[in-house]
C-alpha cells in the first residue's frame, strides 16, 4: 500500500519535530531549518528528520568556506553529518569533524560547487 503525499509530509514533518526536540540545536534555529528545507526541496528529498538537519548543517557549514553541496551527486548520507553532542558547541564540533572526513568522497563526487 502506498502512502499518500499528504501522509508522507506528515510523518517527514513528525520526524523532523521529534528530531529537533530531542538535539541540542538551539530552538531558535529551527524556523532557520525549516525555511532552509522549504527554499531548497530537500526538505521532500530527507523526510527522516536526522537527514534532514544534517544536510542542513553542512550546507551551513560548507557555504562559510565558499561552496554548496550537490546532494544529488554527494554520494554520503547527510544523517552522518547531524550535529550531535552534550551541547550545540561540541556537537557542531563532532560533526565538523565527520563532514571533514567526507569531505574528500565529495571532492571525488564533484559535489562541491564554489559559490
């Protein structure tokens, strides 16, 4: 049986609440988060929450060096680039870290486009 549309947003919108409540990024990035989902389309691509505030953060993350992330081509799950952490500061640094780690799949990708 195939979910429907209207039903597939909603758990997509479930997962993403439930995954914010649960993090340590800040509630005052959330309205940031989802307008960033929205604005891209990524937010119908990563309908599990963890996927989607992953590739949220790198795109954050990469754009401060100049470039954007080609999903499509990146060939790594965004989920691994999910800041987590007993707090915003050293989980933004744990996932600095992965994102550095994937960093040359992306290069190999061509998945990074200088902005």
């Amino acid at each position: 049986m195939e979910m429907r549309t209207e039903e597939l947003r909603a758990a997509a919108r479930k997962s993403l609440d439930e995954c914010l409540a649960d993090s340590v990024v800040p509630k005052e990035l959330w309205p940031d988060i989802e307008a960033w989902l929205v604005e891209t389309g990524l937010g119908a691509i990563y309908l599990e929450g963890r996927e989607a505030v992953g590739a949220w953060w790198a795109s954050r993350e990469v754009a401060r060096l100049g470039y954007a992330i080609n999903f499509a081509k990146c060939g790594c799950l965004p989920g691994n680039w999910f800041p987590e952490g007993e707090n915003w500061l050293l989980a933004q640094a744990e996932a600095k870290l992965r994102l550095v780690a994937d960093w040359e799949t992306l290069i190999a990708n061509a998945a990074l486009v200088r902005i």
